[in-house]
C-alpha cells in the first residue's frame, strides 16, 4: 500500500484525509480510493481516525504533503502502513 495524496481541510473533524493506491470502486466516472480521514490528533479521547472510500479532488481541501501532517497524524499512518 502506498499513499498517493494528501488534503488537508481545516474546517472539518477529519481535518486531513490520506489517499491510498486501492481502488475501491468506480461510480459515475469517478474513481474512489481507500482513505483514511483523521483529526489534528487521532490518538486524543475525542481525536478521530477512520477508513473510508473516497474520490480525489479539490473538495479534500489543500493538497499538501506528508512532511505537513501533524506528528500524531504521521505515528498514525505508520501503524496503518505496518499492519
């Protein structure tokens, strides 16, 4: 599994979502994607982590890189790509 983007979305609960190589599906020309959406800090009582499918696109937010993700968010990930 490799991760091919990044968004970040200040305004939402699942603040940043991580775009993996699995295609999941095809609907209505779109191509949807294992993701994983997280907040600031996934690991905190109220933090959130969660796989869901998704397509990719400017309605993510910002694309940035994994260099930009929060520390806890990068712990996270490294558990996700260990498993």
């Amino acid at each position: 599994m490799k991760i091919i983007a990044i968004y970040d979305k200040p305004s939402c609960v699942d603040r940043y979502t991580v775009y993996f190589n699995v295609v999941e599906g095809r609907r209505e020309g779109h191509v949807f994607y294992m993701t994983v959406g997280m907040s600031d800090d996934p690991f905190y009582p109220l933090g959130f982590y969660q796989h869901v499918s998704g397509c990719l696109g400017r309605h993510n937010g910002k694309k940035i890189h994994l260099r930009d993700l929060p520390k806890e968010c990068l712990v996270a990930l490294v558990r996700e790509l260990q498993e």
